[in-house]
C-alpha cells in the first residue's frame, strides 16, 4: 500500500529459478490489495518431441529411448513404454518378470524419495538454502539419505544393468535377469534400507509443518492388490475407476501460453492433485505391516491433505519399497518372461505412454505421455498457500523473499522433477 | 598409499569424455599404488567415488575460458574448487559439489587433488577434440609415470 495516498498497487513476485528441483522452473505471483490474485508455474524448457522421434522405431527401442525422458524416473516412463507395446501386441507377462520388474522399481522409488526428502525438501523445512548447507548441522541423515539413495542405485545397477537409465528391460520381460544368487545377495542391503528409511522417517516427522489444508481432487493408480506400482487403474476420490485406455475420456490437457507443460483437467472438476498425497488417500488401506507402522508412527490419518506432509507420505513409501524389496529379493529368482500391460506409477504420478502399432511393429504414433499436468493445474494450491504466506509475512513486516519461499516449497512438495513434463499435445 | 584416480564425465558429450577417458587408458597401466574408475556424475556415485580412500585424484573437463587442453591441477583439500566445476544445469550436482558435501560432512580424503581439462565442444555425440586428445595423453603419462 502507498503510505501517502492509501492505493493498493497490484504487485508481481517473480521467482526466477527454482533451486533444488532438477529442470528449470519459474513462478510469478501477483498481488492485488494484499492478496494473492494470480499464480503461474513456469516451465521454460522446450518440448523434447519424442512423439515424433519415437515414430517409426521398432518395438524393441521404445522402452530405452522413453526412458531418457527422465533420468530420477527412467524406470516408470520404461516401464510404461514397454506395458503400452506388450498391451499393443496383447502380451502378458509371466509373474516373475512382474515381481522382478517390480523390483527394480522399488529401487527406482528409493533412489528418487531418498534424494527429494533428504536433499532436496527437508532444507525447507530446516530453514536452510540448500541440501549442502544442511548437511553441516545435519551430517547424520544426510549420509543415511545418500546411502538409501546408493542402495536403490544397487538394485537398479543388478536388475537394470545400470543405476540411471537402465538398459535391462524389453518389452515381453528382460534382456537379462539377474540370477537367482544375485538377487538374494542383495537381501541384507535391502534389509538395510528398510532401517535407513524408517531412520529418516523418524527425522522427518519431526519438522513443523505449517497449517494448510485443501480439498483436493485426488488422482492415482489403484491396484487389484497392493500399494499401486505398476499397474492398475486411474481412481479418484470423486468415484472415478478407469481403464487407462480411456484416459481421453476423463482428462482434458491443453497449452497454456505462459508454459511448455500441457495443463491437464479431469473433467467435472478442473485441476487434481497426483503424487504421494493423492497416491496415500486412495491406497493407504493398501499398505500392511511395517509400511503401516510407519503411517502410524508418521501420524497420518487414512486421508492427508497438507501438502507439507508429504514428505512424511514419502518417507512411509520409503519404508515400503524397502520392505517389498525385501520381500521380493528373498524370494527373487532369475526369470525368463514374456507379458503383460498398462499404466505405471513413477514416485512422482501415475505415467501414461501410448504407442501405436503399425503393421511392421514399429510404433506409428507415440505420446511420452509425462501426465504430470495436474499439478501443473494445481495452481489454486500455491495460490492460497502463498496467499496465506503473504498475509502473515506481511503482519510480520518480511521482505518478499519471505513471500517467495513458500510457494517455492510448495512446488517442490510434490514432484523432484519439472524437464520431464514440457511436450505437445500430440495430434 | 594407494591413489584413486576417478575419471569423471559423460563420454556421449564431447570433451566431457576427457575424465572417463583418462581413466579408461590408466585403468590398462594401473599399478600398485594406482587404481582408476569412471564416474558418470551424479551426487551420489561422485560421493562415494571421491569417499573411502586416502588419497584421489579426479580428472574432470572444465569450463573455465581457457585455452582448449589446457591442464589445471586444483588442491581440492585446501579449499573450494573453481565454478569451473560445478554443474553447469539445474539437471545435476558437480564434482564442487560433491566435494563439499564431503567436506562438511567430514568425508574429504587427505589427498584429493583435481586435475581439470579445458574442453571446447560438448555437442552430443561429438569426438574429443584434438588439443583435449592431446591434453588426454599428457595426464595419462604424468601420472602412469608419475
């Protein structure tokens, strides 16, 4: 406000690199007579086109060419790319190829929330700049996040072939499997992680979460059994159960002029929320054992609707790849498989990838369906956390730093990555 | 004292390839008291690469506005590297950074020096250009020899 004439002017916060999130990032905020009246997500790097280079290509390169579009969630765009073609050809795959690729997510899953809880969010809540800076007044969860994060490289390296865009996978099962004494090998070093995660997940709900809660719409992949991974259907909290194949049906995605990510809708009710939140509320009766202690221990409900405490969802998923890894390392085998179908769960949302077959079995038309729109939708979200911010950093006399910073936070709440998401709607 | 030399960068971008290719040739003379590894970057493998040993030595391309194969020896020990090698993306962590999570994390090995090779191209898929070609050989045989 103008102390001299009493106008309100409305006022941008540009917020021009997102730290601590891999890709670039930028947020504007306008402000209008001290409240938050606009939020854009900015994400600036240009589509990759893979829809169109994938074109043409044989069957057999799908998988390991989807998976470049990340490199913290390669497995899930693989995985995804070679369920869309053995759902093309009508394949199904054997139960061990199902339980060994399950594996090898569980260390993508462990890799990924290692790195975003310990590095890349608890800084904001510790009040420090950067995972770097934590790490000297925090030294001991630091090194138990890197080791977690070394353990999930293990087991992609053994089942992958190589901790970062593995090369192991093929549609119809595996180039090579891992012998049945290298999988059980592994078995104490999962048994490991399963101490690391629940360490950190002791950490963590330790932290002061601000208040907030929202209504979310969520959306997330619901298993026929257990916690959703690599298959299942799209569900929603407002009665929705769909096949992925009618995806089109539900969710809308258009073009936003002030970013390169498409925005996606589920239709009759606008933006949703994907990621460990919407993932928790829809498969949290799912989870047994030590994955449910640890929700207990964390405090989450059956529902969790603050979007600071998924982190605690996150470090509970932790808990869970490691002691599902562990179950399935003990009972681990080398496996020959051909089959299967669908949609799969990257640690961040559900991935969606679409391949069309041509006669010669090269793929004619292909979406790197990165549907990770709804947060991108999820402007309201940031929108009333920074209005909330505003008000009582203005009460507080801050500087906009101060007004930044939890918006800030907030994009980093649900997702570690924003390169991936940038692409065309495909024709 | 055996000395770890870790070869660090990517060998599909150019002269990136000059670490990883450092330590591929050594990898063939290595010694008693030398033993070399590639590293592809990443926070993590770069951690633990430079961790668990008394003595590393990494190599790694730089972008420091030098002349191209020019060589730079840095006392990583004594203090923090050059920008020149800190990740140039929001997409990665640095051997910097690497190195000073190390530090503050009381990790850092009581020898880590870092040898840095002055890259000119780092265009996907491109060959080594041929001063870091050069540059390649002289650091291979300084410390084969050495």
């Amino acid at each position: 406000m103008n102390p001299v004439t009493g106008e309100h002017r409305p006022r941008t916060i540009h917020v021009p690199v997102l730290a601590r999130v891999e890709g670039e990032g930028e947020i504007d905020l306008r402000v209008r007579k001290g409240v938050l009246a606009e939020v854009k997500l900015r994400i600036p790097e240009p589509p990759r086109l893979f829809e169109a280079f994938l074109r043409g290509r044989s069957h057999l390169e799908l998988p390991d060419l989807t998976a470049r579009i990340c490199g913290i969630c390669p497995v899930a765009y693989q995985m995804s790319s070679a369920r869309a073609a053995e759902r093309a050809f009508g394949i199904t795959v054997s139960e061990p190829v199902r339980q060994l690729r399950r594996l090898l997510y569980c260390g993508e899953w462990l890799e990924s929330h290692a790195l975003h809880v310990v590095m890349l969010h608890a800084p904001d809540f510790l009040g420090y700049p950067s995972g770097l800076h934590m790490a000297k007044d925090h030294p001991r969860p630091v090194l138990d996040g890197l080791e977690l994060k070394k353990i999930g490289n293990e087991l992609m390296t053994l089942i992958g072939g190589r901790e970062i865009h593995p090369v192991s996978l093929k549609v119809g099962g595996f180039w090579r499997t891992p012998t049945t004494r290298e999988v059980r090998s592994l078995a104490p070093r999962l048994e490991r992680a399963g101490e690391l995660a629940l360490g950190l997940l002791r950490w963590v709900k330790e932290f002061h979460f601000p208040e907030l809660e929202r209504d979310y719409v969520f959306v997330s992949l619901r298993d026929e059994t257990g916690y959703p991974l690599d298959a299942g259907r799209i569900v929603s909290n407002h009665g929705h159960s769909v096949d992925p194949m009618e995806w089109d049906r539900v969710f809308t995605e258009e073009h936003v002029r002030h970013s390169n990510a498409l925005h996606a809708v589920l239709a009759g009710h606008g933006p949703y929320l994907t990621g460990p939140l919407a993932r928790y509320a829809l498969n949290s009766d799912r989870l047994t054992g030590p994955a449910r202690d640890a929700a207990h221990e964390a405090g989450l409900g059956a529902v969790e609707r603050n979007p600071f405490r998924s982190i605690l969802v996150r470090a509970v998923e932790m808990v869970w790849a490691a002691r599902g890894a562990v179950r399935r390392g003990h009972a681990g085998r080398g496996c020959r498989g051909r089959r299967d179908r669908g949609p799969t769960r990257s640690p961040v949302a559900p991935l969606r990838v679409r391949h069309r077959r041509s006669g010669e079995g090269g793929a004619h038309r292909a979406a790197d369906g990165a549907e990770l729109a709804h947060d991108r939708g999820g402007s309201p979200r940031l929108r009333r956390g920074a209005s909330r911010t505003r008000r009582r950093d203005a009460a507080r006399g801050m500087r906009a730093d101060g007004a930044q910073s939890r918006p800030v936070h907030l994009v980093r709440d649900p997702l570690p990555a924003l390169a991936c998401h940038p692409r065309v709607r495909p024709r | 004292v055996t000395t770890r030399v870790i070869g660090v960068g990517n060998r599909d971008r150019g002269d990136d390839a000059a670490g990883p290719e450092v330590a591929r040739r050594l990898a063939h003379r290595a010694t008693r008291d030398l033993s070399a590894i590639e590293c592809d970057g990443g926070l993590g493998p770069t951690f633990d690469a430079i961790t668990g040993v008394g003595s590393v030595l990494v190599v790694d391309a730089m972008s420091s506005g030098a002349a191209p194969g020019t060589v730079r020896r840095f006392d990583a020990a004594a203090g923090p590297l050059p920008v020149a090698f800190a990740a140039h993306s929001t997409h990665g962590f640095g051997v910097a950074e690497a190195v000073e999570l190390a530090r503050v994390l009381g990790r850092l090995p009581d020898r880590i020096e870092v040898i840095g090779i002055e890259g000119a191209c780092w265009d996907a898929g491109a060959p080594l250009s041929p001063p870091v070609e050069a540059a390649i050989a002289r650091v291979v045989d300084e410390l084969a020899g050495g």
